[in-house]
C-alpha cells in the first residue's frame, strides 16, 4: 500500500463491505457522505485481469489519463521494479498512475490454460479480499480484458471458466474487448468479397456495425454464465495513443462501471475518485441531488 493511502491492512476501523452493507447493523453501515468514504477508504481498488499482451496497461492508461508507466507497490507499500517479461506480474502488487492516485489496480495475466498456479492465486486473491472485513482492503471491481486479434477463438475454455467462479459474485465485473481492430479488418474483408466495388466509407460504416454486433453477440455468450460480465466495453482503432475510439473506450469504461456498482456508498467512491471524467461526476451529482430532495 502507498505510503499516502491513510488506511492501514487489517485497520477495524474500516469497517465492512459496501457491496454486504445490508448485513450489517445500522450503526456499522459505510457512511453515505463522501468526505466520511474517502476517511475510510481513499481508493477504489480494481483488479485488471488479461493474458500477456491484452492491452490491460493501454486501457488503464487511458482511464488514468496517462502516458506515463504506472508505480508498483508491494502489499508492505514498498515501491517495487516491474520485470520486463511480457504477462509477468504479482496479483498482490498494486499499481497507481500519478495522474489518478485514487485508483489502485491490481494485474493479473488470469486464467490462461495450463496457468493453473496463476488460476489459483487470481481465486485465493479474489475470496481473501472478498472476506476482508475492511472497505478499503476489499476488491470493487474486476475489468477483464479479452483481446479479439484471434477472431476464430475469441474466449479460452479457461476465460469462460472466471465467469462460473464462485466469489465473484459480488463484486461487478465488465468485460473490455480490446484489440478489436483485428476484427474490424477480417469483417471489411468479408464484407469487401460480398459487396465488389462497396463505397470505402460505406464499408468503414457497415464493418462497424458488423463488429459491434459481433461483440454484442460475444457478450451475451459469456451473459450465459453464472456470474456473467455486468456490461461490456470494446477498444476501437489501432492507435492506442491518439485515436478517439480509444478514448470513448475508457470514458464508456468508467461510466458502465459506475452504473454496474450496486452499494450507493462505492458507486460514489467510484465517482469521486475521478479525476478525468467531469461528465461523469456531474451526472452522479445531479442523480444524487435529484434522489435526496424526492423525498
Ligand atoms: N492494434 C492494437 N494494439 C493494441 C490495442 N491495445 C493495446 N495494443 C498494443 O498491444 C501491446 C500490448 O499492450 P499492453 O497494454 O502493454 O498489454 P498488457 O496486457 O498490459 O501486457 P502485459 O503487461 O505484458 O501482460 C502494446 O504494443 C499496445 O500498444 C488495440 O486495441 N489494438
Ligand atoms: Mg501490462
């Protein structure tokens, strides 16, 4: 944990998980002013999980607004040196861009088949946050990347396995499509065959289409599962750095994360740990407003 968290592992006066706030007694219920959540917890903490290579470190710096590598902490909150291996990374490390302290994200190259040793630690990591009795400790949210560069095996039998995983449950997950541009030209290609002599920007507009419609169709697949994603987001364009498609990306990806969180208390953590995303945080502002002069 960083230095500047304020919340210590194991602090009891952290008490509860919003997600479980129902369970609990009235007077232990996570405060629903935001000064009150931040004191308790000051970051919203999001495991990011994806094979080498996904795309995971793109999207969370576009989230985060940066062009920057993020800092690696250990869970002693000692600053730690990431390996250069591709896919190689600690679950328990905890990574923070400086342009978006509020976030602390956790990396894991998941469930990729014949990981078994990794497949473990992402379950023994997601039931002991899960049981943690400390808001700040807890996971709130789980983003998995499934890169769609290989358009004939979109999801690995060990992909499809997370979403049946017991203990998942409570906390929301949504599911980031990246590498879409692969798909894009294999659908243009097709399309192109099929139509001889299409208008280029027709099938620019048509392949699009074509794509999200796919996606659309690949969600629903992985709806199917027990603890299937809440929602889905998908990366469009090949420039990661300047394309807009991108952007819209991260800000869809903040926005559907924000309406997948079921406790009011993290949905406003959520909100207020933006740093980037003015829109979002005067929608929840007014919903909020809105809600508490109704009654
Ligand atoms: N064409 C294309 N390239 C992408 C996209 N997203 C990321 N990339 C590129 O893919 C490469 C890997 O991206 P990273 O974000 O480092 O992937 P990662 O999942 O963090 O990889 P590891 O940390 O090694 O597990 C980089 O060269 C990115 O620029 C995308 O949507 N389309
Ligand atoms: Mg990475």
């Amino acid at each position: 944990m960083p230095a500047d968290s304020g919340a210590q592992p194991g602090d009891s006066s952290l008490r509860s998980s919003a997600q479980t706030a129902a369970n609990l007694p009235p007077d232990e219920l996570p405060e629903d002013n935001i000064i009150g959540i931040r004191s308790k917890c000051p970051h919203f903490r999001i495991l990011i999980i994806g094979r080498a290579n996904a795309g995971k470190t793109t999207i969370l710096k576009r989230v985060c607004d940066s062009v920057k590598e993020p800092e690696i902490y250990d869970v002693n909150g000692k600053k730690v040196y990431p390996t250069t291996l591709r896919g190689e990374h600690n679950i328990e490390n905890q990574m923070i861009f400086k342009s978006n302290p509020g976030f602390i994200f956790h990396d894991s190259r998941g469930f990729e088949s014949g990981t078994v040793e990794e497949t473990e630690r992402v379950k023994n990591f997601i039931k002991t946050r899960a049981a943690s009795s400390t808001l700040a400790e807890q996971l709130h949210a789980i983003w998995y990347c499934l890169p769609m560069a290989d358009t004939t095996r979109p999801f690995l039998k060990a992909d499809e396995d997370f979403f049946d995983l017991e203990g998942v449950g409570n906390v929301p997950v949504i599911a980031i499509f990246t590498k879409c541009d692969g798909l894009l030209t294999e659908v243009c290609g097709n399309l192109m065959a099929d139509h001889q002599g299409m208008d280029p920007s027709e099938l620019n507009t048509k392949g699009k289409e074509k794509v999200e419609e796919v996606l659309t169709n690949r969600f629903k697949e992985l709806q199917k599962h027990h603890f299937g994603p809440a929602a889905h987001v998908y990366t469009q364009g090949d420039n990661v750095h300047s394309d807009e498609g991108y952007a819209e990306c991260a800000k869809k990806l903040v926005q559907v994360t924000a309406g997948a969180i079921t406790s009011e208390a993290l949905q406003l953590l959520f909100v207020s740990v933006q740093c980037n995303n003015l829109d979002l945080c005067t929608f929840y502002a007014i919903k909020r407003f809105a809600l508490t002069t109704a009654y």
